[in-house]
C-alpha cells in the first residue's frame, strides 16, 4: 500500500488508513524510530514499562535477590 507525503504546518504527515490504525492497536501516541533505513512505527510504551520484570530478575548478587523478594514481590 502506498501514501502520500503531505505538509501539515511546518512538518510532513502520512495519512494511514483507520483500519490499519485498529489493526496494530494504536490510539493517540505512537513510537517513531529509524532502523536500517526504514522509519518504524510502533505502540507508545508507557513510562518505566517493564522495569520491575527487568529488576527482578535473577541477579548473581544474593542482596539483590533478597531485595527483590523482599520489597517488590511481597
């Protein structure tokens, strides 16, 4: 499917088609990125998403593993 590179103020949009837009899920923010040349859209994450399951993991340091049990699964 091709679109368009239209002005809107002092930027450039594309216009995507609405059913492309529930397809991935998207709602009101979206997460831009460029990779090998490609520009990626992508869901918004939200704030932090994902650091608790990123602190809990297993640790080669026991303090961190206690910490861990202690305060964050409890």
């Amino acid at each position: 499917m091709k679109s368009s590179v239209t002005k809107i103020g002092n930027s450039k949009g594309v216009i995507i088609p609405s059913h492309l837009l529930k397809q991935c899920g998207f709602t009101k923010e979206v997460s831009l990125e460029i990779k090998n040349d490609t520009l990626v859209i992508s869901k918004a994450k939200k704030p932090r998403e994902g650091w608790t399951e990123a602190f809990i993991k297993p640790r080669n340091n026991s303090w961190a593993r206690k910490s861990c049990a202690n305060y964050l699964c409890a």
